[in-house]
C-alpha cells in the first residue's frame, strides 16, 4: 500500500475492497504497531500498513471481543461519562464494517443544540502519553445514530464528530470488527464529554498485540467476508 485514502474501498462493493487490502496484509504486513486494549479494554487494533511516519496514513481493523468490552454501552451508569468518548480525528477517516452491528454515534457542533458537550484537546496512548486539556463548552444536536451492517460504508471529515457503539452480541467468531483507513492530513484532535472534569487513565491500554495473533484475527475476519 502506497499512501491510504479512500480510493482504496470501491462504495459499490466494499467488502470486496476490504478482502484485498486484507490478503495484501496477509502476505505483506508485520503487525507491529498493533495494540491490544486500544483506547478502551477489549478493542483491539490491528494495523494492517502503516505508512504516517512518511505521510502516506494508516490501515487497519479495529476488532472486539464478544463479552470483553463496553461498547454496547453510550455512558457509564457512576460517572455519566462516554464509554469511548464523542471525538473527532487528526485525518479524513474511512470506515467499513466487516463483521458484526456497528453503529456509528454522530454529533454535531450547533451553536443553538439542545445539548451541551465539554470539549478537550486529547492525546491518545497511541501517539504520545494520554491527556486531555480542557478548552470550552460547545452546544449539539441530540446524536444520530447511524447502525451499518457488515459491508457498509461510512466517510468522515476529520471534523466530523463520532463515538461507535458496538452491541454485545453473537458473531459466528465471537467478534466484531470493521475497517479504517486514516489519510495522511493531521490536525490536533479533540474529545467531548459530558463533564467538566474529564481525567484519563491508560493503565491495563494499548498493550503490544503479538503477530501472531494478529494475523490469525485476520484470517478469521477474511474467512467470514470472503
């Protein structure tokens, strides 16, 4: 894979495009930037190229595991707090759907919204320490939730705001699991919340994924969407 845009993913057949990206990475690819528990415990991300440091943008498949993670939920029920904070992205973003309900939780700035959001300047574990900076409080429209089955497709400016929520439910290997491609402009990236006083932990994220593993994932997403 040269540089990663959206290109890559033909909307009249997604899945087909996510095959080849997949075998490509089968025959080509090392996993090492992978990462177990990534951004939140039981979501897995595994990075199929990954070409940011040449400005080229990243692929890879965000997977998680039946019974593992809280992504069926919005909030946590102490704290009020988004499970996988609404957040916007340093890069254009694709995303595919292969296994799995995905629901893409949409929200929009509106200066005259009927809800209210804090915004932060975030830094993952992926790029550098994970931090958040409190910078304003913003109005939005109530969120739209946008539900794709396997095979669908969803583009994002790095503007758009988003949080997924996966639900808790059989898949035939016990996952889900859906493709990004993240394209190479890089802006500061953000996360809302419903609070004021947002702190971040990283303890027990963004693990070092073994290859193997990896590549056995990919293997089984490839062998339900082929």
């Amino acid at each position: 894979m040269g540089v990663i845009n959206e290109a890559m993913v033909d909307a009249r057949n997604p899945l087909a495009s996510v095959t080849d990206i997949l075998t490509d990475a089968l025959d080509r690819g090392d996993y090492r930037d992978s990462l177990a528990n990534c951004h939140t415990p039981g979501m897995d991300s595994i990075v199929l190229k990954n070409n940011a440091a040449t400005n080229g943008g990243m692929a890879r498949i965000f997977v998680t595991h039946k019974g593992m993670h809280r992504l069926d939920q919005v909030t946590d029920e102490a704290s009020g707090n988004f499970i996988l904070g609404v957040h916007d992205h340093r890069f254009p973003l694709t995303i595919v759907p292969l296994l799995g309900k995905f629901i893409n939780y949409e929200v929009a700035i509106d200066p005259n919204g009927p809800e209210k959001l804090h915004e932060y300047e975030f830094t993952s574990g992926i790029t550098s320490a994970m931090g958040v900076s409190h910078r304003r409080e913003v109005r939005v429209q109530p969120p739209h939730l946008n539900e794709q089955d396997p095979g669908g497709l969803v583009r994002m400016q790095a503007t758009d705001l988003h949080t997924v929520v996966i639900p808790n439910q059989d898949t035939r290997k016990g996952l889900t699991a859906w493709l990004v491609l993240e394209e190479p402009t890089e802006k500061t990236s953000h996360i809302y919340s419903p609070m004021g006083n947002l702190s971040l932990s990283s303890e027990g994220l963004y693990q070092p994924l073994d290859p193997a593993e990896a590549a056995d994932t990919i293997r089984q997403v490839l062998a339900e969407i082929s």
